[in-house]
DNA sequence: TGTACATCAGTGAACGCGCGTTCACTGATGTAC
DNA sequence: TGTACATCAGTGAACGCGCGTTCACTGATGTAC
C-alpha cells in the first residue's frame, strides 16, 4: 500500500516482470499455443513448480501477457496522438499517424500482435479483465473523430437502410454523439487496419510487397478517407 | 497413371483422404501447432507409425492441409465469380460477390481460415508448392478488375509519388496491362478484407458488431468502392 | 491359370523427450508483542 | 531491542499424461513369367 515497499513486494514484483518477460520471449520461439511454464521456469534458473507463487496456472500468465499488449499497445497510439495533436496537426494527419504507430508497435513486438490479433489459442479464452486495456487503441481513433466532426465535420456517404439499426446500436454503444455512420465506418477501418497490419507480419506479403512502409502510409491514407477525413 | 485405379491405389487415396479430414478435425480442436499425429492416428483407429507410409513427417501433412485450403478458397471464389458472371452481374456486384464467398467459406471453415491467414506456425515454414493455390482467390478478383477496366474503367485517384516504383512492380508482377493504381489498390482491398474476415472469425467483433453480414456487405461496398468500383 | 517374388500397409515396441499441476518440505524474511 | 511466530518464496519428487519418429516385423495385395 505504501509507496515504499518491502523488500518482499519489491522482489516479488521484479520475479514477476522476469517470468512475464521470459514468456514473451517464449511466445516468440514457440507461439501461444505452445507457450510452457517449465520452458520459462528452467530459462529463469528456478524449478517450475515456483512459478505457481506467481501465476496460478499457465493461463492466467497468458492473460496477464495479453492485457500487457493490448495497455502497451494502447499506451503507443496514446503516445502517437499526443504527439501529433502537440504539433497542430489536423485530425487526419493524427489518423495517419495513430495508424503509423499500430503498425510500428505490431512490427517491433509481432508475437505480441499475434497473441492479440491473430488466430485464438485453441481452448483459452479471455476474461472480462482484457476487455478494457483492448479498447484503447479504438478510443483513440474515436476522439480524433470526435475532434474532426466538431470541427470540420466528416465527409460520410449516407448509410444503406439494412445498417441503420446495427450503426445506431454501435453509435450508443461507444460513439455516442456523433453520427451512426460514423460508427460504422470506424469499425470497419479498425478491422481493415488489423488486416493491413496482420498480413505484413504474418507473410501474406511475401513477394507481393516490398515497400512496405510506403504501401502501409498509401493505405492509411483511404482508410483516413474511408471514416471522412479526405486529404486536402 | 490409368483412369480405373487399382484397389491399392484406391485404398491408399482414401486412407490418405481420411487422414487429411481426421487432422482438420485436430486443427479445430487445438489449433495448427498442437496438430498431433498421434492423436490423428488414434481417432482412426490405426497406429501411429502408419501415418508415415502417408506423410513422411507431421511438417508435409501441414503443408498437404494449407493446400487444401488454399485451394477450397479458391474454388469458392472462382465459382462466385462464375455464378454472378453468368447471371449477368456487373463487376461491382461481382466483386462483392467475390467477398462474400470468401467471408462464407471462412465461416464455414474458421480453422482452415486461421491456418492460411492466422498467426504462422512457429518452426513451420511452408514450402514453394502453397505459393500457386494461394493465388487464387488474388486472380479472380483482378480478373473482375480487369473486365471492369475493359469497360467502362476503373475511378481511382492517382498514385502519391512515393508509391509509384512499387505500385509499377506489382503491375508488372500481377497485373500486366492495368494501370499501376489498380495493382496497389487491389492488395490493399485484398488485405483489408482479410483483415475483415480475420476480426469476425477471430473474436474481435465480440461486444462490437452483431449484425455481421450486414456489416460485411457495407463494407465489402467500401472495398468496392476503393478499388475503383464506386456505387451507381 | 498357377506360381514365385516384389511391393506395400499396417503393427508394436522402443527411444528420448516434454508437459501442467500437486504436495510436503525447508529456510529466509517480515510482524507483533 | 529481542524474541516468538506467521508468512511466504522456492525446492524436489512425484503423478499421469502426451509427443514425433525409427525400426524390425507380419501378412496381404499386386506383378511377371
């Protein structure tokens, strides 16, 4: 509770980063599926059965490694948005950017998009403590859209009747305020952004593209234009 | 080699069938890198070691099975495009055609889905042979393209500068004939569609989206839309 | 048509390995008086 | 300040299980003469 701790809670919180640091790197060598308790315990010197003091089963630290993604992940559009936000620059410029650092941390850390983004591990699933960290990166792209359409406003075709009770649904949901086309288009971006992202890490580029950086910011581009922020 | 196949031959191809469909039934239950010959082996009541006259290691029936999948996609594809071809579809209503047969067949088949478009495989690397099957889905929707084009063009912006080399390579690669625009908007759309298919399958629409097909059709529009096939 | 031989599918045992989790335990660190 | 006790990190053995792959083998199916 204090802010100084005991040596205990110190040490404890530092075994704890160590196993969790450990496991990412076995996330990298042997994917999530595959992710072994014993493997982390013997590269950290310690027995396995030691690790239970920490995490009470193999999945709960796989849980814990997914909440740390989606916050870390959170933490950089954050990061990204502040920044350009800082330097004026207008919201689709902030769009871009936002979507640059997606694909930025998701380069750096690719088992860790994997582990969030990428096939389910077959018998784990999420608890509800994943749900809040996972929105982060979402809230971002929402208030820049909010700050666009008090602004300028967006440019969005009408919505098709057929979506009409789906978008308002979404709009109460987590854009309450702006208009239900709005909500449906940011959805559809985000999705069409994990798939931008998750086909270059996964080798759906392979000898398809090769200049990737330059093919990602083309792309982020119409997806800037796909939620109303044309260029110019 | 002859059309009237010995009964060895014909024994061996069904045994190899059902060893293909017990493994995609192993897939389903605990994902590509679980994928267990033994447990194959068992639920076919043969022995483990005679899974070997069939595939000389776990690796080659992984292989045999992205294959397959790649190339049921395929089909499925293909055969949309056929279908609306033959019933006079113009090549915008082709094209979203072409989306949501690729949307069904990973609805119908979410673990071959995640093995061809989910997280890769940690320590497999697919061989040369997957390259011709994966493309197939890629020429059916640059086909509709290239109609389009013949037609009555395709409305797309000009390229940013910074594209150009890339976008001239992959038209050169992919998409002879067409103008570069085309190249680079069509591996966009192709990636934002995975991706789209990628987050319904995979959990990301949980809590967001319900309506899904109706969402998908809104959004395979969109793709339309940016690939030069505008609405009206 | 009959026979000898080659091919091949499938068996069963074995090698050497790894896994998650439980449990009784030792010994060091912290806490209350 | 000193002592008794509680808390907790880490140990080591064990349980019961699963894995991919190799190898010498049996016996049925096909082929050549």
């Amino acid at each position: 509770m204090s802010t100084v701790r005991g040596a205990r809670e110190r040490a404890r919180a530092e075994v704890t980063a160590a196993i969790k640091d450990e496991a990412r790197r076995g996330l990298a060598a042997e994917g999530a599926a595959k992710l072994s308790l014993r493997a982390v315990a013997r590269e950290l010197g310690m027995v396995s059965s030691a690790l239970y003091r920490y995490f009470p089963s193999r999945d709960e630290l796989l849980t814990a490694l997914i909440i740390d993604a989606y916050d870390s992940l959170g933490a950089a559009a954050e990061e990204a948005e502040r920044a350009s936000l800082a330097a004026g620059a207008p919201p689709r410029a902030r769009w871009i950017a936002v979507c640059g650092a997606v694909r930025g941390w998701a380069l750096a850390r690719p088992h860790e998009w994997a582990l969030v983004y990428g096939s389910p591990v077959p018998g784990y699933s999420a608890p509800q403590d994943t749900i809040g960290p996972a929105s982060r990166v979402a809230n971002t792209l929402i208030g820049i859209l909010r700050s666009a359409y008090a602004g300028h406003g967006l440019a969005l075709p009408p919505l098709p009747a057929a979506l009409r009770p789906e978008a308002d649904r979404m709009t109460a949901e987590f854009a309450d305020g702006l208009p239900p086309e709005v909500a449906a288009a940011l959805v559809a971006a985000w999705a069409q952004l994990v798939g931008l992202v998750s086909c270059e890490l996964f080798g759906q580029y392979e000898r398809v593209v090769e200049d990737r950086a330059a093919f990602f910011a083309h792309a982020a581009g119409q997806l800037a234009h796909g939620v109303g922020l044309p260029a110019a």
